[in-house]
C-alpha cells in the first residue's frame, strides 16, 4: 500500500499535447547583416592552474585560450559537495534495496520513479527515489541497468556528502570503463562545465555491478561552476536551433525560458550572419568554438555538431549575462573514431562557426592547445585508470595492448590501421577496445595534422 501511495502522490503532470510557440516579444531579425573583412585576435595561454591534478574542476569556464569569461564564479574555499563521494582512495558500494513490487514496475515503466533503500558505507537512507536511465546504453532492469538516485524525492531535504541527485552509468557502450570518466576529466579541466565522475560497486537483490557515478546536472552542479546557477537548462536532443524545433528542446532545470533560443535561431535564419560579431549577445561564442575544440580532440562525434538531429549536447542560459553555454553529455562514445573530418560539422552552431573567420580561429587554436593537454595527460590517466580497475575491480588486464600501441608509434611516428589491427589481432574483445583507445590518444595529433579543413598550429 506504501508504493502505490507514493507512486499515485509523485505521478509526474500531464505533458502538454503540443510544444509552445516562440513568445510574441522576441525581436525578429529581418535586415541581413554585413560585415568588413575581421582582425582576428591573438590568443595566449594562460598561466593559472587548470586543477589537472586533481580532475575537479576549477569553478571558471574560461578556456585556456583567453583565461576567464567573466561570468563563473570561483569555487568556495575548503570542501566541496561531493569531494568524498568522488574520491577514489577506496572502493564504495552502494545497496540498493527494492522490494518486489518495485522491481516489477521498473521492468514495466523504467522510467517512473520508485522508492528503495540506499546505503554507502555509514550512511544509510530508509526511503529514497530510483528510476532506470539511459537512451542508446540503456538495459532493461534484469541485465545491467543504469540508475538515478533523487534522494529527496519522498524525503525534503536528504542528501550525501551535499548532493541529492546522483546517477549511476552502465557504461555499455564502453567497454573500455574509461571513455566517459577521461572525456569528462578533460572538459572539466579545460575551462567547460561538466561532471565528476568515480567508479562504484552497486548492489540489488544477489546481483553486484560495477558503474559509473556521475553528478546530476542539476542546480548544485550548476552552482559549481557559475555565479548563478538557476538559469534556464535545456537538454538538445533530436533537434536543431531552429526556429521550429526550438520548442521541442528538453527542460531540465530552471526558468522555461526559451526566449534565448528562439533569438539564437533567427539569428541564424539570416544571411552573411557572423556568429562571432552578430550572436555574441546570446551565444557565448568563444566557450562554444573551445567546447568544439575539445570535441574534436577527443572524438565526441555522436553529439551536437556533429551529429544531427543533435543529442547529448546540454544548454544553460547564464543568468549572469543572458548568454547560452554549451555542456558536454553522453560522452562515452568518445576515443573511437580516429578518422572523421573535424571541421565537418551539421548542426547550425557548428557550420556557423567554421564559416565565421573569428570563430573557426578560436576553434583551431583551441584545438591544438587542447591536443597539447591530452598528449601530455590521457595517456598516464588511461594506464593509471585501467589499472585502478584492474586492482579494485578485477577487470581484464590489457597494459600489454597498451605497450604494443606505445612501441608501434615510437617506432615508426604513427599507428596504421594495419599495424593496429596486428596488435588487436589475438586481443580479448575487452583490450583490443583498450588498444584502440590508446591508438586514438597517442596517434592523435598524427592524424590532425593530416586532415584536411584543420587550419595548422
């Protein structure tokens, strides 16, 4: 009687049976916009600590091109909500417990929230919500499920270590374990917001899995990195900025405002539009072109731009400046595609981009002060990670993969589909996967500056 209480008083609203229309007081674009040949800026590097040590992020969503925009706030002094939840000095366990009729309406309705017990170590939590997640990685209850964890959806209030919304990733589209943890690491520490991650032990019932956990964009999250962390945050999924899809974006947090949007895509509507001169009002333009660099590098090719209809893109409207910023999400595809066009971008913030002098330049430049970092980061954080796992995990041990990727390429300056697939050849499904990561990482400038349509450093 308890459950079906609890699901009868949560049961989401009604959804609207058609998307809103654009508010009468946007200002439309009408006059076509024109421009004299730009002077392109000079961009340095900046000298102040990125938090690479770390993996955490700093609190500035400056890119490391042009040091802070002005609109993120620095991290408070001390402890930070999450510091020991995402630490990694010793394994952690999470038990959930759910009882039968719980279970059931998850295999029905995965997306509805139930509620369940929640331990990790000391803390214990008699009524939390739990629901499954997940577009293209996501599994059914009785295989691999990912999770979310609302701690204060029965109980106002309820938090650990200062959060109250978590998730737990499957990682089945990684075999790997490693690509989301690494993208996400590398974002955060350039400058562009995006989660925390750990891995972590989650108990149901008999069964035991090994996951992901992950900050929940939520305000908490937000407040992290911005000054203001209540502005308006939609999630990009199956769409374009467009005038008609605008309205289809995926409210997630904040005001429903989509005024932004809809001025972002008449912008766009408009012919000779430079996003640098003409969208810089409401598109932070210089944190896009490093979100797009950094997407480049590290291969996130299954996300707006470079996928459309676009997804695993978030937006959040600062409310400090009116601006979008661009958030990573999904990014556990990345580190695969060592081949695909950079600068081959079809979704409209990408072409606008690459065609606008000013902003393809911050994008190149960032670029190669983004493959700078990975060079020098990713390939120890990929042996320690997949060491990590190994040691608490007991995962498959693939160094041996790694080391014949490392002696390809310090032998002869590249790593050829041939000599990779050598080396792959005789590999479990598991570290020939690991090899091609590290292909990825240590090949990667070898094959930037081979590619056409990628100005040169």
């Amino acid at each position: 009687m308890l459950i079906a209480l609890l699901l009868v008083a949560c049961a989401p609203e009604p959804e609207e049976a058609s998307p809103p229309t654009a508010p009468a007081d946007t200002p439309p674009v009408t006059e076509p916009v024109t421009h004299p040949d730009p002077t392109l800026p000079i961009l340095t590097l900046p000298t102040a600590d990125t938090g690479a040590s770390t993996g955490r992020a700093t609190g500035d969503t400056g890119t490391p091109l042009t040091g802070s925009t002005g609109d993120t706030a620095e991290p408070e002094p001390g402890p930070q909500p999450g510091d020991e939840l995402f630490a990694d000095e010793a394994t952690k366990r999470f038990v959930l417990g759910l009882d039968d009729t719980a279970r059931d309406i998850l295999r029905a309705t995965p997306d509805v929230w139930v509620p369940a017990s929640l331990t990790v170590g000391s803390d214990s939590f008699a009524l939390v919500g739990v629901r499954l997640k997940g577009n293209g990685s996501f599994q059914p209850f009785d295989d691999k499920p990912s999770w979310k964890v609302d701690l204060d959806h029965y109980v106002e209030g309820q938090e650990i270590d200062g959060l109250d919304d978590l998730v737990l990733d499957n990682m089945s589209l990684d075999a790997t374990w490693m690509r989301a943890h690494l993208a996400n690491e590398l974002y955060s520490e350039l400058g562009v917001p995006a989660p925390r991650s750990s891995w972590v032990t989650v108990v149901e019932g008999d069964r035991e899995m090994v996951v992901l956990l992950s900050e929940d964009k939520d305000g908490r999250f937000l407040n992290r990195w911005y000054e203001d962390g209540d502005g308006p945050l939609y999630e990009l999924f199956d769409v374009d900025i467009t005038t008609d899809q605008v309205p289809y974006l995926d409210h997630d947090g904040g005001p429903a405002d989509l005024s932004a949007f809809f001025e972002l895509a008449a912008l766009l509507d408009q012919p000779d539009m430079r996003l640098s001169a003409d969208a810089g009002h409401v598109l932070d333009v210089e944190q896009f072109a490093h979100y797009l660099a950094i997407s480049s590098v590290v291969g996130q090719f299954d996300a707006y731009p470079y996928s459309v209809p676009g997804d695993d893109v978030y937006l959040y409207v600062d409310p400090t400046d009116g601006r979008i910023d661009i958030l990573p999400h999904g990014v556990d595809e990345t580190f695969t595609d060592r081949y695909r066009p950079v600068d081959f971008t079809v979704g409209r913030l990408g072409t606008a981009c690459i065609a606008d002098p000013v902003c393809e330049q911050w994008w190149a430049e960032g670029l190669w002060a983004t493959l700078d970092h990975v060079q020098a980061e990713v390939l120890p954080r990929l042996r320690a990670d997949h060491a990590r796992l190994v040691d608490a995990y007991g995962v498959e041990d693939c160094t041996a993969g790694i080391d014949s990727v490392q002696a390809e390429y310090d032998l002869s300056g590249a790593v050829s589909d041939a000599a990779l697939l050598a080396i792959q050849d005789g590999l479990s499904p598991t570290c020939s996967t690991v090899a091609h990561v590290a292909a990825f990482v240590i090949d990667r400038r070898t094959q930037l500056e081979g590619m056409p349509g990628v100005p040169p450093p």
